[in-house]
C-alpha cells in the first residue's frame, strides 16, 4: 500500500509505502541507499519506522517521483538520457550483486521537480497543487532529470562470488522465456531482458527516429540468455552507438509513429519555430 499526499516537516513531498516486515526488501533497499555513486539510480530511502499499531507492518519513506514518461519525452535527446541511466543504474545493481527481478514500466519513474518547479498535486499531477491550474512543465532537454529504479520487492542479493541463478517466477515484465519455478535462470540476464523490453516497448515502438537503438534492444532481447549482453557491456555499446549517431541529432523532435505524414510536417515546424523563439529570446537575455 502507498500513502502519497505526504510531506516531511521541510515540505518535501514524499511517498509512504507500507510493507509487512518482509527483511529481504528492507535489507536491499538500504542497501543500495547507502551506496553513493553517480550511476546508482535506485529510489533511495529516507527513513524505515515500525507501525505503532501492528508492529509486524512497517513505513518506508521516500522521495516522491513521478512516472518516467509523463511529461512525454519530446527530443530524441530526452530518450538517450533515459536510457543511459537506464543501463547505468543496471550495471550498477549488478555490480554490487544486486538483481532487480521486476523491471517494468511501473517500475521505473522519474523525479520531476525540475520539470515542474513550482511543484503539482500529488495525484492529479498534471495540476497545480491547489488543483486551479493546468500546468505546462519545462523541457527535459533543459534540466537535469533523474530516472530510478523502484520496488524491491522481488529483488535478490547474491554473496560475494555467489551464482546468480534464482527460481521462480517475476513481477510485471513477464515476458522473459526462461523463467521457470524448477529451473535455475540467471536473474542478471532476465533484467538485461526485461528492460530491453521495456525499451522496445516504450521507445523503439512508439517513436520514429529511435532505430539506432535498434541494435542495442536486439541484443538484449534475444531468446538465448547467455547470447545477451551484460550490462556493462551494454553501457560500453550503447555509448558507441551514440557517438556514432551524432549529438546534433538529439535536439531533433521525437516522431510518434502513430502520427501521420501531414501531422509530422505540421509538428516539427511547430517546434522549429517554437525552439527558434526559445533560443532568441535566452540571447536577448
């Protein structure tokens, strides 16, 4: 259960999420908290308290996020930041032996303050938080915007030097062939899976301009889970995929391939011109 109209006594909004005593989510999600680096993009945790009333319950506290593609990403730039957190925060749980198990759209979010500095409401956010106003948020292009992993719940810890094969089945993202509930998997290669699911899905469907990634979702969605990459590996490829695209590309609008011929050439003059306004009016000052 979450509780998400939550403020600390600073005014920060945050999210409660209630869980039974369950020691293995606890454990791991203070475990990768207390991990600094610049490549840990899981949600970190705040505070853990019992419930007062039914001590076998307990309160986990946390940033507020929002999810990952609300706004809707709108420049090729957008997306190729996301999905180098994406691989990044990836390599990094599994090089502190960490295997998320339940990589889904769900799970995944973003912070959004940078995007709504004023902030939003809670549930409707797409209001202010008085709920008088709609609200227009800044570009992503712009800020700085952090992506996370979220929910433990069905994560695995592996010893140092341990194998990383589990039994059983996962969360949202189901489509991972080899799971099994009497056959050993390798957890590694199912999140490798998962997100490349979660990439072909979100991304590589849904928008045009995006096939240079193409390469990369391949790789990780193969039925052959020793024939996927690791994610370092993946990190390592998916920047040399980016060079090889050209930085002057990321600045382009993304393309729906839903959107028709006529919509794209009305949609991208729109830009053009509301980027060209944009730029004169930051050299004017």
């Amino acid at each position: 259960m979450w509780v998400l109209d939550a403020k600390t006594s600073s005014g920060e909004l945050v999210a409660i999420k209630r869980l039974e005593n369950y020691a293995q989510e606890i454990e791991i999600a203070q475990f990768v908290t207390a991990l600094k680096h610049p490549h840990n993009h899981c949600v970190p945790v705040i505070d853990i308290f019992p419930d007062p009333d039914e001590p076998e319950w307990y309160f986990m506290v946390m940033p507020y996020l929002r999810p990952f593609d609300d706004p809707e990403f709108e420049l090729i730039g957008e997306v190729v930041e996301f999905i180098r957190q994406m691989l990044e925060g990836l390599a990094f749980l599994h090089d502190n032996s960490v295997a998320h198990r339940d990589i889904s759209p769900l799970n995944v979010m973003m912070d959004g303050r940078p995007l709504f500095p004023q902030g939003h409401h809670p549930v409707r956010i797409q209001y202010s938080d008085d709920l008088l106003d709609l609200l227009t948020p800044l570009r992503r292009i712009d800020h700085r915007i952090e992506y996370f992993y979220i929910d433990f719940g069905l994560a695995v810890r592996f010893p140092p030097g341990a194998s990383p094969l589990v039994l059983g089945y996962i969360g949202r993202g189901r489509q991972v062939p080899e799971i099994s509930a009497t056959e050993p998997w390798d957890a590694y290669k199912g999140d490798v899976r998962a997100l490349g699911n979660l990439f072909y899905e979100e991304i590589l469907q849904t928008f045009r301009d995006t096939d240079f990634i193409k390469p990369l979702v391949d790789c990780m969605r193969q039925d052959e889970p020793q024939s996927r990459p690791t994610a370092n590996e993946l990190v390592t490829m998916f920047q040399q995929l980016c060079k090889s695209e050209g930085s002057s590309k990321f600045r382009w609008r993304l393309s729906p391939r839903a959107e028709s011929i006529p919509e794209r050439m009305l949609n991208d003059a729109f830009t053009a011109t509301r980027d060209g306004i944009r730029d004169l009016q930051r050299l004017v000052g």
